[in-house]
C-alpha cells in the first residue's frame, strides 16, 4: 500500500516508512534484490507525494542545480553502479571517465566549492541525465519556481532561489526513514558525496556485498556536516514521538 503524505504530520509519514522499509530490509536480509525493492519504494513514494507541488518550472534541458554536491545513500549509489555496469561498453567507459575527473577535481571541496568549480555532473549530457530514472532522491527532491533564478546562481550571482518546500520534505522525510530503518537493521546508513562513493563502488566489484553483509563500503565519502551521532540521535527522538504529536520543527528531517 502506497504511503501518503498529508502535508501536516510528519511524524506518521515518517514512521509509516520507517516501518514499510524495516520490513524490506527484515525479510530481504543480505540478499541481491533488497537494494532494488528499497530503492524502488523509495522512488514511488516520493514520486506519488510531489507529484502536486504547482509551478515547478524544472524541465529537460536545464540542468542548472546539476552543479552542486549530490549526497546519497548506499543503495541509491549501488543502484547506479549497477546501471554503469550494464550500459554499453562505450558509454559505460565514457561515464566511469567523468566520473573519476570530476572525483579528482572536486572530491575535498564542500558544497559551495563544489558549486563555484563549475564541475558539472558527469551525467549530464545536453542537459539531460542520461541515469534519469536512477537519479538519487537528493536530485529528485530539488526543484525550483524560478528557472532564471537557478542560472543567476550558477553563475555567481547572490539571490535567493524559490524551491519547493514539498519536495524538500518529502524528499527528507523518505530518506532519513530509509536511513533510519538501514541503521536499525544493521546497515551502514550515512549519506555519501555521490561521485567519490561511485568510484569506490566501481572499483571494488564486492562493494554491494560488502554493504548487503553490513560493511560501511563507502566510509570514505561519508558526508559529515551533520555528525552520524547527531542524526542517530535525532531518529531515535522522532521514533518516540507519538503520532498525534506536533511535528518536529522545520528542519530536524534535513540531512
């Protein structure tokens, strides 16, 4: 059954995931089609819970937020990797290149560095993701009112870029409860800078073994601006919540 979100409590939504991708993680454990079947409920739900969100101007052929540090969980970045594998030799070879020059140039910038460089992401092709339909939910969940806006801000300019709260939250609220669910089934459950993990996942053929039999593979690319003791600390406090109770304040699902 799809999870809805009401736009007021958090906290159900929330749980509600938590407990549907608990149940992937429980009756799936160490097992090939786990990363697929988590991955794919966490796309349906924050697909079917944005689909409403009016006036998001975001489109093909603009890829100007393509710019910015990507933090993405394990699964997210093992199903990519898988995507890599599959494709065509030339594409594939073509791809691993981008990634690796762009893991070279940006790897220890943070995220306003990163912006600045100008690195682009290496699956932008004409302004199109050529992984669309395996993009991380860091990408799905940015989504902007003002187009012009979003070039302005490529282009070094300070102004202030509307983005859609919905997105923002939903996008939060699916990952931090498949976050939370991977580290109570004894997963490594961080967030980690998309391009350096995928360099690790591509050159260690066991790394959705390693992950699937509890190893953090990616340590390495672990994103830390908000401690793993912190976020641990804030999944627990939210798990005791009630579900009638107010919602946290704004911001306590944001990783």
């Amino acid at each position: 059954m799809m999870t809805t979100f009401d736009g007021l409590n958090h906290i159900a939504f929330f749980k509600a995931l938590y407990g549907n991708f608990c149940k992937v993680l429980v009756s799936q454990p160490n097992e090939q089609g786990t990363i697929g079947v988590l991955i794919e409920d966490c796309f349906r739900t924050f697909e079917s819970n944005s689909a409403n969100a009016v006036g998001v101007v975001c489109h093909g052929g603009c890829a100007s937020c393509c710019a910015i540090r990507v933090a993405a969980t394990a699964p997210e970045i093992l199903l990519i990797a898988r995507v890599l594998r599959s494709s065509s030799n030339a594409m594939g070879f073509e791809l691993r290149q981008k990634i690796d020059l762009i893991d070279r140039a940006a790897r220890r910038l943070d995220e306003q560095g990163r912006m600045t460089s100008g690195s682009q992401c290496p699956f932008i092709e004409d302004g199109l993701c050529v992984i669309y339909a395996a993009r991380p939910l860091a990408c799905r969940g940015h989504a902007s009112y003002d187009e012009q806006a979003c070039i302005n801000a490529l282009a070094g300019v300070s102004c202030d870029v509307p983005i859609s709260e919905l997105h923002l939250t939903v996008r939060s609220l699916v990952q931090n409860a498949m976050q939370a669910a991977s580290r109570d089934s004894g997963y490594a459950w961080g967030t980690y800078e998309l391009n350096h993990a995928l360099q690790i996942a591509l050159t260690n053929k066991a790394s959705e073994t390693a992950w699937l039999n509890g190893e953090d593979v990616f340590g390495a690319a672990l994103i830390t601006d908000v401690s793993p003791e912190k976020m641990a600390e804030t999944f627990d406090a939210i798990k005791a919540i009630g579900v009638n109770d107010p919602s946290p304040r704004r911001g306590s699902f944001r990783s």
